[in-house]
C-alpha cells in the first residue's frame, strides 16, 4: 500500500477513476448516495482548478483504492462557504476536507489517521490557515436502512480533536440508492485549530 499526493491539476489523470471511487463508496451508508460520473467530474475538477487542493490517494499497484481530499474553504462552492460567512468566520482562514473514501477490502489498516495527518500537514505548511474543517450528513439512529453493526467515524474524529459545531451546517440535494430523485440533507460541520495536537 502506498500514500501519494497530488496537488491542483495535478489531479487531473485520475478524475475518471476518483469519481468511480466516490460513488462506489457513497452508495454505502450513510450517505446512500446514487451518483453519476458527470456529476461526479464536475465536483472533482473544482479541486483541480484549486492550485492549493490536495489528494491523497491509497494505492495498491497502480489501482487507486482510497481518496482523500481538501482544498482552501474560500476556493469551495458557495454551500460550504455560507454557514462560515453567516457564523462570521473568515473563510480565507479555513482548509475544508472534502472527503474521504476507502474501498471496504482497505479498511482498519490506520489510513484514516495517515489521511488526516497529510491534509493537516499540507494545510499547515500553506501557512495561512486557523482551522481545519469538514462535514458529514445527519442520519437518524433508528434508520431502517442503517446496517446491524455499522460503526461510524465518531471515534476516528474525536481522537483527531475535532469539535462537532450545531451551529454551523449546510444542506445538500443528492439521489438516493432507493430512490432515484433528489432529496435534502442536513450536514454539519467539525472543526479543528490547525496546530492542535490529535
């Protein structure tokens, strides 16, 4: 298994396989996300127009198995920016972590952690940066849908010291696996003072 990193339009090669990933891993609980590959380039390229962006990609071989990304919160669309902006946080002060996406085989080998140090050591040596941020989509616990056993990313993110903020959320449309139209969701964010340790 080996961690690369690319930054900005670096990116550019592998959007086709970054989207298969996405949408193979969002189809999974909680997100139950029934996505497409236009969508998918569309979301990817503005992080490849963000010479400040970052992926960190998992490779085995030549195959990508996980993604992990983040770029400048100001560089993000305007439904990230907005609780910021309304909260009055200054944007230009955040590193927004997108995502990140492991194929199931990967899972419980620490890539967490090594995704997280990276971003945050890349947010920290831009050099201009306060926080670290991110967002995950609200589910009700008793969710029918909810897998016996699933364990979330609660605990991955408490031992990274990022603080859950009520007060800072944002909604997203997307389709849904049983579904097919596109239904609301609520995301909040957590945050982290960039430089604190995990």
């Amino acid at each position: 298994m080996l961690l690369r990193t690319v930054r900005g339009a670096e990116v550019g090669p592998h959007l086709v396989d970054l989207a298969r990933l996405r949408i193979a891993v969002f189809r999974e609980w909680p997100y139950l996300y029934a996505g497409n590959a236009a969508y998918e380039r569309a979301y990817l390229e503005a992080y490849a127009r963000s010479p400040d962006s970052l992926f960190v990609l998992a490779m085995d071989g030549d195959a990508i198995v996980g993604a992990s990304s983040g770029l400048p919160l100001a560089d993000d669309s305007e439904a990230f920016r907005a609780p910021f902006e309304a909260a009055g946080l200054d944007v230009a002060r955040v590193f927004y972590f997108g995502e990140s996406v492991l194929l199931p085989a990967y899972r419980g080998r620490g890539l967490g952690h090594a995704f997280f140090d990276a971003r945050e050591a890349h947010a920290a040596a831009l050099g201009r940066f306060d926080w670290t941020a991110f967002c995950a989509v609200e589910r009700d616990d008793d969710d029918p849908r909810k897998p016996p056993g699933y364990r979330g990313n609660e605990t991955l993110w408490a031992k990274r010291d990022y603080a859950r903020r009520d007060d800072l959320r944002c909604t997203l449309d997307w389709p849904e696996v049983d579904g097919g139209t596109e239904v609301p969701h609520t995301l909040t964010f957590r945050l982290r003072a960039l430089g604190a340790s995990p």
